[in-house]
C-alpha cells in the first residue's frame, strides 16, 4: 500500500495532444484482484519520465529521461536487495527521452530517442565492471522515438516507433559481435509508436501502443530462434478486457508478462497478468502510486519493480515493488 508520494514539480502544462487527458485516473475496479504493492526507496534524482535502462543481475540500470524542464543525461542503478539508488557515469550522448535499453552478455546499451528538437539514432553500451560507456553502430537509415527493444540469444532487436513523420512497424538486429544492424522482416503487425513488450520462457512478447490516435490491439509473439512473429489473443477480445493504452511499460515474473500503467484518455494505475499458456489476461489489483504513464520498470528472475514517470505535468520520483501474489493490503 502506498504510505507516501514523493514529487517535486508541478509545471505549466505542455501543449501536446494529451493535455486533454491530464490528471485522469484509471477507472478499473479491481477489489477483487489478487496483487500488492509496497512502498520502495524514492529515487535520489530529480523526478522525471521517459527513462530507459535494463536489469543485470540484482541491479536496475536506467537513465535519460525528461523533467518537465530539461532532457537529461544521467544514469542510475538500483540495488534490488538492498532497496538504494547510486548515481553512474553519465550517458554520453545528448540528453533525451523516450529512448530504448536492452543488455546482452552484461553489458547495456541504450540508444535511439528524442532531444527536443530531433529523433535520434545513436548507440552506446555501458560496462558495469568499468562504470564506462562505448559509442556502438548508429541505425543509420532511420531515426526515431518511442520504440521498443530487447534481447535474444546474444543479439539486440529494434524496431515499430515514431521517425518524425511516420509511426513505424520495421525490426532491425544488432549483433556485436559485427558491431551491425541488419533490418528484419516478418513482423505483421500494426504500424505504432509507444508499444510494450515482456520476455517469458524465450520468447518476446509486443502489443499496446498507439498509431493515426488509435490505440491499438494487436498482441503478437516473436520466437527468437527462427526470428518468427505469431499473432496471439487480441488485447480487446470479445470485450473482456480493457487492456489498450500507449506509454505504459511491460515486465515478466515467474512465468507471466505484465502490463502496468500507461495512458488511454488519462494516466492509468491499471495493472493486467499474462498467462502465456492459456493465452489469456486477468486483471491485478492497480498500482497503488499515482497514475501514469512513461515510467519504468525493471524486474530480475523474481522481482519487479514500476516508478517513477509523470501524470500529466506532474513528474514523480517513487518506486513500487510488485507482488503478484499476494492479497491486497491496505496496511503494509
């Protein structure tokens, strides 16, 4: 149960296509859903969404973002047993939001995003044992925001987004080994920007997101081992669920994806539970923070956590922890 909301700027709002949706709440009931949350350590920075990163062992690596006032540059880690923040050696390339972060082999890589004036292409690879960044291959066709990636058998995958002009649904592969990208092809999908994805047993899981101002329904399930898309259960199937929404994040616990948060006409606080052998959804109890969308999440082999983020002009800087098992508890 949420003890406390820790937040330092409240800012004039920003003139964008979601200003309308500013300050509204998920209307999901769910009394009756099994989950809790509880309290983690705020962040040490200042509050801000649009983060990136990646999980290595016990540590959640993020950084970037924007605070309502500035793109940044600064990278963090969180130390999931022992529940503290440290700062890290700068990202080095510009400052940015609403880039990706993936790892392969214990190092991370974070690229692509936007400045403030421009869609980015560039990539760089962090080593946690030096606390130093590489500058890696940019994707030189293409420059883009709000894309998805993750990583699979050694190799990264990019792809969908938003290149300026256009919402994209084109897939690339980094392998570095080569230090190259090598366009994909297959994915039949939706073009979207703002989309989700969560890894269970191997395979890579992709849905929400938004395109034309739709929020899209499409799930589909990407097999690394024949680079092969399968289109499963649509996220709207026969009404049950109200799963659609963009900018919410993704994460995979004990066998089961989730998707938290978000924003569908307003921030969310609404949580689902993916069961890939049924191929079905089932409610959990919401996020017990304030809505929102453009937050992060991290998650080892068995914890999760989602903070930070903003709910309109309002930026945050709290951490949750996610117990999908656990009854509701209005108390802890």
């Amino acid at each position: 149960m949420r003890k406390a909301v820790h937040y330092s700027k409240l800012i004039s709002l920003m003139v964008v296509s979601t200003t309308a949706f500013i300050f509204s709440c998920s209307t999901d009931e769910d009394e009756e859903s099994l989950g809790n949350w509880i309290n983690r350590s705020v962040f040490d920075g200042s509050p801000r969404s649009g983060m990136s990163g990646f999980t290595i062992g016990n540590i959640g690596y993020m950084g970037v973002g924007y605070d309502g006032d500035d793109y940044l540059n600064s990278f963090w880690t969180y130390d999931i047993e022992g529940d503290f923040w440290s700062q890290k050696a700068d990202f080095p390339g510009s400052a940015r939001n609403a880039a990706v972060g993936f790892q392969i082999d214990g190092k991370g890589y974070i690229g692509s995003g936007y400045d403030g004036v421009d869609e980015l292409n560039d990539f760089y690879t962090y080593d946690p044992s030096s606390n130093t960044w590489t500058q890696v291959a940019s994707i030189e066709s293409t420059k883009r925001r709000s894309a998805v990636a993750f990583s699979a058998n050694g190799f990264g995958y990019f792809g969908t987004g938003y290149d300026g002009e256009n919402d994209r649904k084109d897939f690339w592969k980094y392998d570095p080994s080569s230090d190259t990208w090598t366009e994909q092809v297959g994915f039949g999908g939706n073009k979207r920007r703002s989309a989700t994805t969560f890894t269970i047993n191997g395979l890579i899981y992709l849905g929400t997101g938004i395109s034309n101002g739709i929020y899209l329904n499409d799930f589909w399930a990407f097999d690394p081992s024949n680079e092969s898309w399968t289109k499963k259960t649509d996220l709207d199937e026969e009404g049950n669920y109200n799963i659609e929404r963009s900018r919410a994040v993704g994460f995979s616990l004990n066998g089961y994806g989730y998707i938290a948060c978000g924003e569908i006409n307003g921030a969310s606080t609404s949580v689902w539970e993916y069961d890939p052998a049924t191929d079905m959804w089932e409610a959990k109890t919401n996020f017990e923070g304030s809505s929102r969308q453009d937050a992060v999440a991290f998650a080892n082999t068995t914890r999760a956590f989602v903070g930070l983020g903003r709910s309109g002009s309002l930026y945050l800087d709290d951490l949750d922890e996610f117990f999908p098992l656990a009854e509701y508890d209005e108390e802890d």
